[in-house]
C-alpha cells in the first residue's frame, strides 16, 4: 500500500510518505537538506509533535523515519510476513497522524505507537486467526546461522517454527502481546504495562501464564 499524508492546517502539508511504511531501512529518504527541514532534527519530542500539528512540512516525515523500524518488526513478529506488516505498518502511522491532537506526553512517543500497533496488530489478528502467518518461532532469537545447516536440520527447524508459531496463535491477546513485548522487544514489565494501559502485576501474571501455556502446548521442547 502507498500513500500520501493527509494534508490540510493540522497536519504536514507536502509532507509524503510513499512506499510501504515497513521498509525499514537506511534506503529511506532523509529529512531535506534545507534550512527549515534540517531543523526539524534538532527539536525535542515533544516540539516535534507541536510542529506535526502545526502542519509543518517533513515533520511527520521525520517521526515516521525515527520509528519506522521498530513499528515494523512489532508487526512482523505479530502476522509473520512482509506484505501484511506492511500494511499494518502504515495504518499504525496514519492512525497516530490523525491522532497526534490528543497525544498529551503522559508517555513517550515510542510507547504510544507501541500501544497503537498493538491494538491495531491484535485486531488484525483476531481477524484473520491467521496460524500460518504468526511471528517468528522464539528460538530465532538465537540467530541460527541456517546456512550451514543439513537439509534435514533446517526442515527440523522450519517444523518447529511451526508449531511455535501456531501455539503464540492459541495464546489469549494480552498473553500474545506481553510476550512479543518482552521477548522480541526486551521491554520492562512497567513499559509493557505502559503500552497496554495495565498493571505491572498484571503484565507479570500474563507473561508468565503465557510461558506456561506455551509449555503445555509445546511439551517438553524448548522456546
């Protein structure tokens, strides 16, 4: 899906973002060179966001560009593929455009595009009950170098994949969520709680209920 940024007074006139908001990557264009562009650099999160609802040209241009990357991955770890994570990528975006108004900085930004990509991944999700589409298998987080492996070793460990992919898929939406959070994304229990509008306490029962059901789902196989 490509796209322009809406324009109009409240937001980033002239501002674009085309191509898939996933592509993250240095490929992405930087903020112009010019003087008005190049300042947008040197504001503070929160001046930042005022120039974004002011409709300051490329302010929203740099917003996505500082957090394109992490918007993705969470993503892709919750659908599992390129296409879908792409899409989900630029709805999370356009859905924090429209709502940069009632973003008060009560937490940082990273953590309400979190909370917004969560909800948006898990609905997609909820949608689609998507099993072959999951995130990645937990052990992949080892970085195995399947190169050089034997045929027989990576179909081991495309099987396993599966049948990790399709537990995360039976967790319950908070359980599936803290998990990716935790694991992938190596957040605190209190930015998880942050993210998902919960208690500490709450976010450490469903990671560790999560761990459990993934336990009994996947037998005595490690994850």
């Amino acid at each position: 899906m490509t796209g322009t940024w809406p324009t109009g007074p409240t937001g980033p006139t002239g501002s674009t973002a085309t191509g898939r908001a996933s592509d993250a990557g240095p490929q992405h264009r930087t903020v112009a060179s010019t003087t008005p562009e190049a300042a947008l650099a040197d504001l503070s999160e929160a001046a930042l966001i005022e120039a974004c609802v002011a409709g300051r040209s490329g302010a929203f241009d740099l917003v996505v560009e500082r957090h394109r990357r992490s918007v993705y991955q969470l993503c892709s770890r919750f659908v599992g593929n390129h296409e879908d994570a792409s899409d989900l990528s630029q709805e999370i975006f356009i859905r924090a455009y429209k709502g940069l108004r009632s973003f008060r900085g009560q937490s940082s930004l990273a953590t309400w595009l979190y909370r917004i990509g969560v909800n948006v991944c898990l609905n997609r999700v909820s949608a689609k009950a998507p099993l072959e589409k999951m995130t990645e298998s937990i052990g992949e987080r080892q970085y195995v170098d399947t190169r050089s492996a034997s045929a027989s070793e990576r179909l081991l460990q495309e099987e396993r994949r599966e049948r990790v992919r399709a537990a995360i898929a039976e967790l319950p939406r908070k359980q599936r969520a803290t998990l990716i959070l935790r694991m992938y994304h190596e957040m605190s229990h209190q930015e998880i709680a942050d993210v998902l509008g919960s208690s500490v306490g709450a976010v450490k029962a469903n990671f560790f209920h999560a761990l459990g059901n993934l336990k009994k789902q996947l037998g005595s196989e490690e994850f």
